[in-house]
C-alpha cells in the first residue's frame, strides 16, 4: 500500500503495521557472529548455552534483533508517496528487553509517534518500534526509531543528505 505525507501524518499516535512472523535460526545467529566477530558462547555454542547458561540453549545477539528492524518496517509500513529514498536515521531510545532464544519468532509492531516535514522535501519519522517473541509475554526490544523520507521533488537530495 501506497500513502501520502498527509495521510501518513493523520495517522500520529496510532499503530500503523504489525510485521509478519520472522524466524531467528541457529544458522541466522551464526552468520551474524561471523559478520560481527561476536562468538560469545551464550550465541553460538548450544551445547554450552544450555548448560552454563538460564536461557536453556543459545540465544540471538541483541544486535541482530535489531538488525531486524528494517526487514519488518518493509514488511509492515506502507511506502510513502513520491519518497526517492528512506534513510536510518537512528534512535532516541532502544532496549533489549528479554533473550531471544534460537528457533523462537519475532514479529514488530510500529506506532508512529511524530511526523515533521523538516526541509522542503524532507520527511522525518519517529516510531516506536516492540519486537515480540512468539508465545512470550516479553518483549524482545522496544525502541523509538527515527527515519527520514526524501521526496521526489527534493531539488537537491545530495545536498540534504549532506547537511
């Protein structure tokens, strides 16, 4: 689904998509501590996890939950109309609230909490993001996200990007 600046900004202070079900696999939290150099053993090492560890087996890094954000905002959030490009902005304020153990599922949630038009052709975008793990009560993550739209008629994206 397709929407304008303007309906998206009617839409502050309410739910605006729930991703679908991704799974985290062993193999998923493996090719992340090979790209992170991260090899805890509490990720990569099940055998070990599930013994010296309460989490019962290995669990996700913190960080490739986070990772996960982008792929369920493209999967949940509707396009915006006229964006040339969308940028990750960053975070005002991130939590890893629970483990999330390997084989488990994570879904996100996003409310879209501010809109500004910024510059002319400028669109940026606070959400609060709740990454749930299935079947758990906790959540694995809760975040306020910043993103930034640029629109079409943007005259000069370079030099935005840039500012």
């Amino acid at each position: 689904m397709t929407v304008t600046v303007d309906q998206l900004a009617a839409r502050v202070g309410e739910e605006v998509g729930i991703s679908r079900w991704f799974p985290i696999t062993q193999a998923m939290i493996d090719a992340h501590a090979d790209t992170t150099l991260d090899h805890q053993f509490i990720h990569t090492d099940p055998a070990r996890a599930k013994a010296e560890t309460p989490f019962g087996g290995t669990i996700a890094h913190g960080f490739l939950t986070l990772s996960m954000v982008s792929a369920m905002a493209y999967d949940a959030l509707p396009d915006l109309a006229d964006a040339r490009i969308g940028v990750n902005y960053g975070f005002n304020k991130l939590r890893f609230v629970a483990p999330v153990p390997a084989g488990t599922d994570l879904r996100a949630r996003f409310t879209l909490t501010a809109l500004d038009r910024g510059k002319p052709g400028e669109v940026t975008l606070t959400w609060d993001v709740t990454i749930e793990i299935k079947d758990h009560e906790r959540p694995a993550l809760v975040a306020e996200w910043i993103t930034r739209r640029y629109l079409e008629q943007t005259a000069d994206l370079k030099g935005h990007l840039n500012a």
